[in-house]
C-alpha cells in the first residue's frame, strides 16, 4: 500500500513540486487549492507519469467550513494519511507599516496563521487514530529576522515557527513528527504574488544572483519526511549560496 501525502497550496509553486517529487517515488498524493483548472490538470499529470492515486480537494484554506467539509469527510483509503505538507501561504505587497493595506494583512493572516491551525485541526484525528504521522509546515527566514517593510508577512512566519513548537510540544503522547521548513528566495510565483502582477519588480528580487528553486524545497521536504520512525527534524532554515539571512544576499 502506498503512502499518502496531503499537500495544500499544491497549483503552483513549492506545492505542485512537492506533490511532484512524492507521486514521482510512489506516494499517493491528495493535492488541495484554489485554482481548479489547475489541480484538475496537476492530478492528471501525476496519475499519468506516475501511475500513483490522487484525489484533488477544491477550497481555500481561509475558508474554515470548507476546510473542515473537504477533510473531514475524506473516503476511508484516504484516511490513513502519513504526512501533511501546510504549504498554503502568501506574502502581499512590501510596504511600510504607515501605507500597508489592511486588506492584505487580513488575507496573510487568514491564510498563512488560520490557514493552516483549519487543516492541522481537521487532519489531526487521521494521525491521532493511529499515533502515527508528520506535519511539516512551510515557513520563512522571515519568522528568523524581521525586514524592513515585511511586518505582518513576517509576523505570520513567525507565528507558524511559534504554532510549530506548541504542535510538537502538544502532540508528542501522539508519537506526530512536527517539522518546520524555513526557505529563503525561491523563485517562484511568490514575488509576483507579492507585487501584485507586477513582473519586472518581481525579476528584480532575484538579479545578480542564484536563488533556490521550488524543486529545492521539495527534496529537502521529502529528505525530511523519509527519515526513520525516531528521526524528526524539527526545525531547518535552507537558503540559496547567496544568502545568509532574510537581511543578507551577496549579489555579484
């Protein structure tokens, strides 16, 4: 029987790579988002390359009803899930604390701190029946060092470092693997996300040096996910040569 890996957030990004790089060794994956079409088209692709089962879930984790209908009524061969990847998240515009939009604190909170305590909670009974699983939650180095005009984005990444240790404080009489991965620049969508459409300054976060790539993040996420039953890492930062921090980038 093939392992299970949930992965939120799986229509583009860290996500589909993830979802990729798992079907690709074997695991059946159920892959959530926003985007149907997309989904839609990334479980054919697994099913067809891979020849793994995937079961695509439609909702936004903002949605905390949909959320919970979505999880919580899974059909019994996917109940046995071994891993839970919370990589739903986003950072919008980067702006000073006096101009940020309260629009976009409130859909980074709902979706990078709510977001993922709804489907946390609503898998948590899936390991809980069978004292078994892992939960890896995507952070930031922004939860390690606060930037200038990131505030509430960092404050979200800093609230899933924090969220990370109470679940693996809380959950351990469960035997629940918590991990917390902490990437530095990736290019993916998330500058285009950040700067609303805007491509060129989007570019620009990444010129004059190699950032990582979301494939990175899914081979340390499945290194992570595949170590013995008494192995957990519980807590790894991961950035490209370039940078040392979420302050510090050497471009050349």
């Amino acid at each position: 029987m093939n392992k299970i890996i949930l992965v939120t957030g799986a229509t583009s990004g860290f996500g589909k790579a993830i979802a990729e790089q798992f079907a690709a060794n074997g695991w059946d994956c159920i892959i959530t988002g926003r985007r149907a079409e997309k989904l839609t088209a990334l479980s054919e692709q697994l099913v067809l390359n891979y020849g793994v089962k995937v079961l695509p879930l439609v909702f936004d984790v903002q949605d905390r009803h949909a959320v919970f209908a979505a999880l919580t009524s899974l059909p019994t061969e996917w109940k046995q899930i071994d891993v839970l990847v919370n990589n739903a998240g986003l950072a919008l515009g980067r702006d000073n604390f006096e101009t940020a939009s309260i629009d976009d604190w409130d859909t980074m909170i709902d979706t990078n701190v709510k977001g993922l305590l709804y489907v946390s909670k609503a898998v948590l009974p899936y390991f809980t029946a069978h004292n078994k699983g892992h939960i890896i939650n995507i952070g930031s180095t922004a939860a390690k060092e606060v930037y200038a005009n990131g505030n509430v984005y960092c404050a979200t990444k800093s609230a899933v470092e924090a969220i990370s240790k109470a679940q693996r404080i809380d959950l351990l009489p469960h035997r629940i693997k918590v991990t917390a991965i902490h990437p530095g620049a990736v290019d993916t969508e998330f500058s285009l996300v950040r700067f609303k459409g805007d491509a060129a300054k989007a570019k620009a976060v990444y010129d004059g040096y190699q950032p990582l790539v979301a494939e990175d993040i899914a081979a340390t996420v499945f290194y992570c996910a595949n170590l013995p039953e008494h192995v957990c890492i519980n807590d790894l930062v991961i950035t490209c040569t370039a940078q040392a921090n979420s302050l510090t980038t050497f471009k050349g």
